[in-house]
C-alpha cells in the first residue's frame, strides 16, 4: 500500500476589480442574472455566465420546483443553453455566483457534484479547459483554470470502452 497525493492549483482574487475586464464582465453578467432565479424554496439565487470562443455570453440561474428534483441548478441551466444554441462553439470561461435573502454569503460558491461533471462534459467535448470563476455576494474570488482542478478522477469516456 502507498500514500498518493493529488495537487490542485486555484487562484484567489481579493476583489473583482483584480480579475481581466473580460472575467469582471462575465461576473458582472452571472451577478445580474441570479436576480431573475426561480428559487422559492431555498431563497438561493445563483447565476451563470459562460463566454463563448466567439465572445458571445450565455447566462442562466437556478430553476427550482415544488418536487424539488425536479430543479435545475444555475450552471447547467447555462451550459445546456450554450450547447443547444452554440454547438461548434468552446466554452472559454465560466463565471457562478449566488445570493441568499436568508444571509449574506461571504464564501465563493463552491458548485455542486453534478455541475462539475456537466462542465467536466463540455471540456471533454470541445476538448479546450474552461476557465471557472467562483464568488459569493462580497469576499475573496476564486478561479481555476480547469475543472480537473475542482473534479479529479472525474468519470471520463475512456471508461466506457474499457472492457
Ligand atoms: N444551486 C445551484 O444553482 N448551483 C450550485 O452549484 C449549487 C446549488 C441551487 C440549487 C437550488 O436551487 C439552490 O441552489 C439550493 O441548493
């Protein structure tokens, strides 16, 4: 038996106004659009904007239901629509913010287990690393340049061919 270790890399901003114009407009877009959530139960508001190779913003935000399953988080609300929309085009950076009306969230948001597979996805498909930008309403921002970074030993296609 041996000891293995994993390294992850992210970077940690202390305000927004140190991240490229590109990634303060693209948290500017994600903050704007976790107002129009629909989330009635929890009283969390998330929003997501992606960039486009081609410069285009794609948002989303959460979509909550009665049967609460049923719901749908913030990214891949927005990941889908860029999929759906923007077939050919690679997913250059992502920016997932959230609000509460129960508290104020100081801490990046720190995205679910299935929205790390549903970004890892969109990596493999374009075979290009997403840029990933996490925030809470105020404090310190934190990015990573690819999702390995906050997914390792994620399920990957190879493993569907291994016999
Ligand atoms: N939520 C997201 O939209 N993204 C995440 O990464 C974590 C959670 C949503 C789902 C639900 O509407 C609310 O936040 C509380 O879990």
């Amino acid at each position: 038996m041996k000891k293995q270790e994993l390294k992850i890399s992210y970077f940690e901003y202390d305000s927004e106004k140190e991240l490229t114009n590109d990634d303060a407009e693209l948290l500017q877009k994600a903050r704007e659009i976790t107002d129009s959530a629909y989330a009635p139960y929890s009283q969390f508001y998330v929003g997501a904007a992606l960039r486009l190779k081609n410069g285009k913003i794609i948002t989303g935000n959460n979509q909550e239901n009665v049967a609460y399953p049923s719901g749908l988080c913030a990214e891949r609300v927005a990941i889908y629509a860029a999929g759906a929309h923007y077939p050919q085009e690679p997913i250059e950076a992502m920016a997932i913010t959230c609000k509460s009306k129960t508290f104020h969230v100081a801490e990046p948001l720190s995205p679910c287990g299935a929205c790390r597979q549903a970004i890892a996805e969109y990596e493999m498909r374009y075979q290009s690393n997403i840029k990933i930008i996490l925030a809470g309403e105020t404090g310190k921002i934190r990015v990573v340049s690819s999702i390995s970074d906050l997914l390792p030993f994620m399920f990957k296609a190879e493993e569907l061919k291994k016999v």
